[in-house]
C-alpha cells in the first residue's frame, strides 16, 4: 500500500490519462456546440458568480476536513484539522486518477495508519475510511428517492430516464449496505462467501498468485477487525450522527456549485431540475470505470444538463465546471502529494543517517 501511494511516476500517469481524457472529451464537446452565439454571450459571463464557485469549493474542502476528522472521533482516535485536510486532498487526488475511484479507499488507509501524529491500526482505519462512503451511501439512497419524487411534476420528457437512473443507483447502494451489514453481524459468513468467491473456476487461477492470494487474505483479515472495531460506533453514535450532519452540509454545498455557474453564464433555469440531475449524476459517477470518472463524467453532465442549458454554451459550462469541481482539486492534491512524499522520503534519508552513524 504505501508504495502504491507514494509511487510518484504511477500516480502521476494516472494524472496525465485523467487529464488527457477528460480534456479530449470537453475540448469534443466544445468544438460541437461552439458557434458564433457562444462568443457573443461570453462577454455577458459574470466572473463574479464564478470566483464564487472556487471559494465554495475551499469551504466544501474544509467542510469536508471536518467532517473526516469527526468520522476518527468516532472510533476514539484523534486527528487534526490540517492532517483532515491533508487526508481530504490527498485521498481526493488518489480516486481521481485511478479508475472507479478506488485509490481513495487504500490512501486514506494508508494516512490513517501511518501517516497523522496519532496513527491509527489497521482496523479502526478501515473503520475510519469505510464509514465516509458508506454514510455518503446512506445519504443518497434516503434523500434522492425523496427528492425525485418532490421535484416529480415539475420535471418533462427526462423523468423515464431519471427513474431508471436513480432506481439502479438505490439497488447497487442497497446491496452495498447488505454487504456492510453482513461484514458487521456475521463476519464468518461474509469471509465464507469471499472464500467461495476466491475457489470459483473462474477466479481461482487467478488467485493462485502471491499477490492475489495476499489480497483476498488481507480483505478477511480487515472483515474481522471491522467486526471488533464496530462496537466503538455504537458508544459514539452522537458523533457518528455530527459525521451524517457534515456529509449532508459537503453535499448540500456541493449542488450549489452548477447553479453558480449557470447564473455566472446569465442562465435561467428550474433549480429543482440542476439538483435532481446533479444527484442522479453523483449517485453513478462511482461506476464510472475511467481514472476520476475522466470523459464519462463530462459526456454524461452535458447530456444531462443538455435539456435546459443552450447548445453554443453546453461545452463551456460543462468544461468550467468539471475544471472548478474536479481539476482544481486534483492540483491541490498533486502538489500536497508531492510536498508529502518529499517528507516521507526526507524522514527515511534522516532516519538512514542515524543508523549509519550506530
């Protein structure tokens, strides 16, 4: 895991594949709907409204610091806000240049156990990094389905499709809470079923290898310190609680992101329909299989907000907005990834010296 992590080359191809898919597919898009009107309507973009959408995406980076440093609150762990941030932009960087977003998972892991002042095991650090996307989970199968439906009437031709949507969303969600359920109550069971899972045919050629063979034996050994770190959720279940309010804040804030900018671009539009799109968007974009969701995300925003935002101004929204929401916060992150992996490296060259001179 920490050579995964702090693997500068492979991070940072991941980074150039996220960027140059994303950047084709917006500059496709642009070069699509782009005509004489879209230049004529620049000169009516009011900066002001866009200046706005990168100071709410500071303050969703510090909502979401809190939010990180009150989810380790909850199993008896202490984190400070900066080494929150850190995890935040980090992990944040880590998902978006490896496909479905999986580096997330292991690169919190990795800064809970070993890499914040008070570090963490192993197993109150996959707790501390599997609650978040659970929550986040939680979140959006109670309120999308109830959102959908309050906005139902006031939305046209696209409801079929939104349906369908959020309907597929709801049942990947529901069975990944079967799953979390299941590793909580019946651990054995759920070790049985990976065990099975690791003998199929089809699997088990591949599970020869070392490396293979490691993974599916450190995925049962984490099941089962989940299962004895769970208790400490149930004795900090008001922080637990605080962890929800902060995702609800993240998310809710996070909406607010399309409108600022359809407002900076002079657009009217139904508020309701930008957030019932924006929560059908959000609830797929994990199953997105390119590095950060990179040219599945920009084609399937434009075709989504396509309905009501004007062809000659679709390549540019969609391209200032997937720069403000994605692109920003992927530089952040590559430079605080840097700066991190160059004190790690300092720390060993230090601690090499020392020996040395033993």
């Amino acid at each position: 895991m920490d050579e995964l992590i702090l693997d500068k080359k492979r991070l940072l191809k991941g980074l150039g594949i996220s960027i140059f898919i994303g950047t084709i597919t917006a500059l496709i898009i642009i070069f699509v709907t782009t005509n004489q009107d879209t230049w004529i309507s620049l000169s009516y973009v009011n900066k002001k409204y866009l200046f706005l959408a990168f100071v709410l995406m500071v303050f969703i980076a510090v909502i979401d610091a809190l939010r990180i440093k009150m989810t380790v609150e909850t199993v008896n762990e202490n984190i400070t806000f900066t080494e929150a941030l850190k995890v935040y932009y980090i992990s944040n960087f880590a998902g978006g240049v490896t496909p479905f977003f999986s580096g997330t998972l292991p690169a919190q892991l990795y800064l809970f156990n070993k890499d914040i002042k008070n570090n963490m095991t192993l197993g109150k650090a996959t707790m501390a990094a599997t609650i978040m996307p659970l929550t986040k989970t939680i979140v959006f199968t109670i309120f999308t389905p109830i959102i959908f439906f309050t906005f139902k009437r006031t939305m046209t031709n696209y409801t079929i499709r939104s349906a369908i949507l959020i309907n597929g969303a709801i049942l990947i969600s529901l069975f990944l809470l079967f799953l979390f359920i299941l590793a909580v109550k019946y651990p054995e069971k759920m070790s049985g079923i990976i065990s099975k899972i690791q003998h199929l045919p089809c699997i088990s050629k591949f599970s020869r290898k070392e490396q293979i063979s490691h993974l599916f034996n450190r995925v049962i050994l984490e099941i089962k310190e989940f299962h004895k770190n769970f208790s400490l959720l149930k004795e900090n279940w008001i922080k637990l609680l605080l962890s929800t309010l902060y995702t609800i804040i993240y998310w809710g804030t996070f909406f607010l992101v399309a409108p600022l900018l359809l407002w900076g671009f002079n657009l009217h539009f139904n508020f309701s329909h930008v957030l019932v799109m924006q929560v059908i968007f959000y609830f797929i974009l994990p199953f997105m299989p390119t590095p950060g969701g990179s040219g599945t995300a920009e084609a399937g925003f434009a075709s989504l907000f396509s309905f009501f935002v004007p062809l000659h101004l679709l390549g540019l929204f969609v391209g200032t907005w997937r720069f403000i929401v994605f692109y920003f916060n992927l530089c952040i992150g590559a430079i605080v990834l840097l700066v991190e992996i160059k004190r790690v490296k300092n720390k060993k060259g230090r601690q090499q010296q020392e020996v040395d001179k033993k």
